[in-house]
C-alpha cells in the first residue's frame, strides 16, 4: 500500500465524522430577504434615473441647448 492510500485508509472514521457534520447543520439562511433585494434593485433604478436626469441638466446648462436643439435660455434649477 503507498503512504497516500494508508493516510487515506486511516482516516477515513474523520472524513465520515466531518460529513456527518456538514449535513447535520443547518442550512444558511439567505442572505438578504426577497423583499430586501426588490427594494434594493428599485433603489438603484430610481438612483440611476436620478444621475441622468442631473447629467442631463449639467448638460443642458453648459451648452445651452436641450437634446432635441432648440435653445433655452434660462434652465431653473
């Protein structure tokens, strides 16, 4: 027998204990709830939409005119 299949045939009782541990315990919860994620998705749409409505703006600001080509002249802020 080589030194590798006597290590492995010695400690097989230690490799059935550490599996019979393994599904002895409970399952991990998940992460976050379902409802937590939802919301966090329509957090990051809501930011995003946000970002791009204030770049828009930015733009509109410096160049004066709005995507379409007509001039403004004067954005509120």
């Amino acid at each position: 027998m080589s030194v590798q299949a006597e290590l492995t045939h010695k400690h097989t009782g230690l490799k059935d204990l550490f599996y019979a541990l393994v599904r002895g315990r409970a399952p991990l919860p998940e992460t976050v709830p379902e409802s937590a994620r939802a919301r966090a998705d329509k957090q990051q749409q809501n930011l995003t939409r946000i970002r791009a409505e204030r770049d828009d703006r930015a733009m509109l600001r410096t160049c004066g005119s709005t995507p379409e080509g007509t001039r403004r002249a004067y954005l509120p802020e």
